[in-house]
C-alpha cells in the first residue's frame, strides 16, 4: 500500500513538473502583450452598446456580449477567464 501511494504521488509530481514551464510560457506571453497596450482586449463593434470582446492573446472573441454579474458593458482593461478554452468577459 505504501509504494503504490508513493508511485501515485511521484506521477503527480512528474506531471506538474511537466505542464509549469508550458504554463509560465503561455501566461507570460499573454501578460506581456496585454500590459504593452494597457488593454486585455477591444471591442468586436465599438459602436454597438453591448458588444463581444476580442482578447488581443489569443485573438479569440468572447462568448458573451454583457458581464454575466451586472449586465453591463464588458471591460476590455479585466482579464477574461477561460471555460471550455473559450473566453468569458467581465465588468
């Protein structure tokens, strides 16, 4: 019982030593790109009200058009999070 809780703990060892340095790499190249202009993203229509999100990262559009807590315009200057590797704005 012993070795294999030892073995199972290794794996998990091996596997976050494995995935940090991929980790650091994309978020330090987001983060970079992001505080060079100030902004985490800009608008798909800046003339509509509500509109999406293009994250400068990733180039990728956000899967909601208002903030899911107030209903509000999305701020391009907040870092989204991530579901389902799709990007969700926020106010």
């Amino acid at each position: 019982m012993r070795k294999l809780f030892y073995i199972n703990v290794l794996t998990a060892a091996q596997c976050v030593a494995t995935l940090l340095p991929v980790q650091a790499a994309m978020a330090g190249e987001s983060t970079m790109k992001s505080h060079e202009r100030g902004v985490f993203a800009e608008f798909v229509s800046p003339g509509d009200s509500l509109s999406a999100l293009r994250y400068l990262d990733t180039e990728q559009v956000s899967i909601n058009d208002r903030c899911p807590i107030l209903k509000g315009r999305l701020n391009p200057k907040m870092a989204p999070a991530y579901v389902n590797g799709r990007p969700v704005g926020f106010c």
